[in-house]
C-alpha cells in the first residue's frame, strides 16, 4: 500500500510538471507571435506617417487629382484606425481581417495614386518624391518581412496548440482559439495599371 502510494504521488507530480510545460510553451510562443506582430506595428506606423508627406509633396503638381489625394488620405486613416484595433488583439481573426481588409484599400488607393503620378513627369523626378517612394518601397518591404516572422510564428503556435497532448490542456489555460494569420492582397496586382480595351 505504501509503494502504490508513492508511485500514485509520482505520477501526479509528473502530470502535473508535464502541464506546466504546456502551459509555458504556450505563452511562450504566444508571446513570439504577439512580439513579431509588434514589428508589423512598428513598419505599419512608419508607413503611415510617411503617407502625408507623399500627399503633401503631390498636392502641388496634382491639383487636378484632389480625389485621388483624399483617397489615400482616408484609406490611410482607415488602415491606421485598423492597426490600432489589432494591436490591442494580435491574431484575432476579426481584427486581422479589418486590417488585411483596410491595408488592402489603402494599397488600392496608392496603386492609383501611382498610376497618376506617371502623368506627371516633373513630379515623378521631384527630389522630395523620388526619396519618398523610396523610404514606402523600403518600407513595404519592411512590412512584408515582418509579416512573414509574424505568420511563421502564428502558424508555429496553432500546430502547438492544437498537437496532442497540448490540445487537451490548452483551453484550460486560457488558449482556446487559433490565431489568425496576416494577409494582405498581392501589392504588385494591386499596384498594376488597369487596362483599357476601345
């Protein structure tokens, strides 16, 4: 009787140990993915402020294209209003698809703004202009990147989460739902002129 109830303590222990595993694993690993989704933060916010200059240096040279301009402006504001709601919850699925969803826009909204800054040949070699799209294409690149960890790191945690054994334990600490990824639309299909057929 003595030994049965020392190997039935061990056992408890060891289950008991085993789950703390679990359970560090699994913050750890949410807080990779809420870590990699603050760099997306960072070169989103970089991208945003950028913006307003970019209007500002082609407000002079389109004046004509004031609809274009307020595009971007409010598709920025949008995307901006967007971030700060996914922030607050990185990987809820209903704040990564208003922000894929307002990113989106905004993307559509610079890809027209592109294409009628190819009208303007003195704007496009505007010093002011060439170093701005610049710091945006860098900057793009930026988000992509950090993107690319974030969704590495969301992915890396659902196949956690939802292994056996932590999937039996992982509603009990707190870690019921997946994460959703971050996707945006395919800036190079968005940033193509449209073609027009007579």
């Amino acid at each position: 009787m003595d030994i049965s109830l020392w190997i039935l303590i061990a056992v408890l222990i060891l289950i008991v140990l085993y789950g703390i595993g679990i359970y560090n694993k699994l913050v750890t690993l949410r807080n990779r993915f809420q870590n990699a989704f603050a760099q997306i933060d960072v070169q989103l916010k970089r991208r945003y402020d950028l913006i307003p200059n970019l209007v500002e240096t082609a407000k002079s040279y389109l004046k004509h294209e004031r609809e274009t301009l307020e595009a971007v402006v409010e598709a920025r504001n949008q995307a901006a209003s967007a971030l700060k709601g996914a922030a607050a919850n990185p990987g809820d699925a209903g704040a990564m698809g208003q922000l894929a969803g307002a990113e989106g826009a905004l993307g559509s909204a610079l890809g027209r703004l592109n294409v009628v800054m190819e009208a303007y040949p003195d704007l496009k070699a505007n010093q002011n202009m060439m170093q701005l799209s610049e710091e945006l294409t860098s900057t793009e690149n930026k988000v992509a990147f950090s993107r690319q960890a974030f969704n590495d790191s969301v992915m890396e945690y659902n196949t956690y989460r939802q292994s056996f054994p932590p999937v039996v334990f992982a509603g009990l600490f707190g870690h019921s739902h997946d994460a959703t990824l971050l996707q945006f639309e395919d800036r190079e299909a968005i940033q193509q002129a449209p073609k027009v057929k007579f």
